[in-house]
C-alpha cells in the first residue's frame, strides 16, 4: 500500500540524460533514473505551502509533472536535495529540522546549496535541453 497517493511520472529522455550529465559530473551517489516523482501528492500539500518536497530517491509534487519538468531552476534545486544531500546522507529528516531551528527556512545549509547549484547550474540545463531539442530528427508529419 502506498501511505501517499499521487501519480508516478518519469522524466521525458531527452530531460533525463541532460540532468544525468550535469548530476554525474557533481558526484551524485545515485542516478536520475532512479529518482521517483509523484506529481498531486497529498504528501506535500501535508507540507504548508510547498511546491514541492524530497525524500531519499523521492520528489513529491504539489502540482503536476508537466509544470516541473518546464521549471530548470526547480528541477535542479529538488534533484539536488535527492541527489547530493538525500543520497550521499548528509541530508537527514533531523538534521534539517536542527538546521531550520537554528537557521531558519531561507539560510538553512541544504537549502543554500540547493539555491546555488540550481543558479550556477541553470544555463547549462538550457543548453543542453535546447541542443538536444535542435538535434533530434523530425517529427513525422
Ligand atoms: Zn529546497
């Protein structure tokens, strides 16, 4: 049984390779592929207003699929979470607790690196969907 309903998307391939190129290159301990999304989860409307939350190998979605796979910028900051904090275990339910205690929500350590990464990472998440997109043949007509 599933605690949480919400639907279970995976990201379109084009999508997926580009985000395994710029994980890969930051250490991530685990792959792309292997990050669920759950798009309308009740989990995260549990959670006040957030758009979105994380679990190891988990993103749950307010809102739909769609919407984040169009968002780089957000798509980044919660590959980020999942990715170099969830998987590599420095980032543990008590642990951000303890940091939003002493820190606050906005200057909370996990939530500046995950600013960071998604602005510096940003252009190149463009980059890559936009010549993936250029290079890929025609759709028939
Ligand atoms: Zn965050």
């Amino acid at each position: 049984m599933r605690p949480f309903p919400g639907n279970r998307v995976a990201p379109p391939p084009l999508l997926r390779s580009s985000l395994e190129q710029i994980f890969g290159a930051a250490g991530a301990g685990a792959s792309v592929e292997q990050v669920r999304i759950v798009e309308h989860s009740l989990f995260t409307r549990l959670h006040g207003r957030a758009i979105a939350t994380t679990r190891r190998r988990r993103i749950y979605l307010r809102g739909s699929a769609a919407e984040f796979f169009g968002d780089p910028v957000l798509m980044l900051h919660e590959y980020c979470h999942v990715l170099l904090q969830w998987e590599t275990g420095s980032l543990t339910t008590l642990r951000y607790l303890r940091e939003c205690l002493r820190r606050g929500y906005w200057n909370n350590r996990f939530e500046v690196q995950a600013r960071e990464f998604a602005r510096s990472h940003e252009f190149q998440l463009r980059e890559l969907l936009r010549r993936g997109t250029e290079s890929a043949p025609a759709p028939h007509t």
